[in-house]
C-alpha cells in the first residue's frame, strides 16, 4: 500500500514560494505606511478614512499573527 500524495512541482514550489515573499513585502510595507497614518495625522488627507483603518487592521492582525507563531 503505498501512499500517493499529491507533489508539486518545482516550479509550482518556486511560484509558491514567491507569493509567500511578495506577501511578507507587502505586509512590510504595509506597516510602514500604517506607521505613518499613526505618527502623522495630515498624512491620511490623501485616502479615504476607511481605508486607513482597514490598512491598521490588516497590519495588526498580520502582527498578532506572527506574534503567536504563526509562519508566513
């Protein structure tokens, strides 16, 4: 009996992998911009106030994420 898991390829591995890296960036940048709304109220002028929030969000649940031991 053997055992038939599913396998990806390489390259399918590499595409992967590459979305992970473009996630991590974005979230970096992310946070970096958040920074900025927190640290300087004019600069929210140029977006919706929604957006602002919704940006603090994501990078605070991406935060406690990754606090917890979450990996990505």
């Amino acid at each position: 009996m053997g055992t038939n898991i599913p396998r990806l390829s390489r390259e399918a591995q590499r595409r992967i992998e590459e979305s992970f890296d473009n996630d991590r960036e974005a979230h970096e940048l992310l946070d970096l911009i958040v920074m900025e709304f927190t640290t300087d109220p004019m600069s929210v002028q140029c977006f919706d106030e929604r957006i602002v929030e919704r940006a603090k969000i994501c990078v605070a649940k991406r935060k406690n994420f990754v606090a917890s031991g979450g990996i990505l």
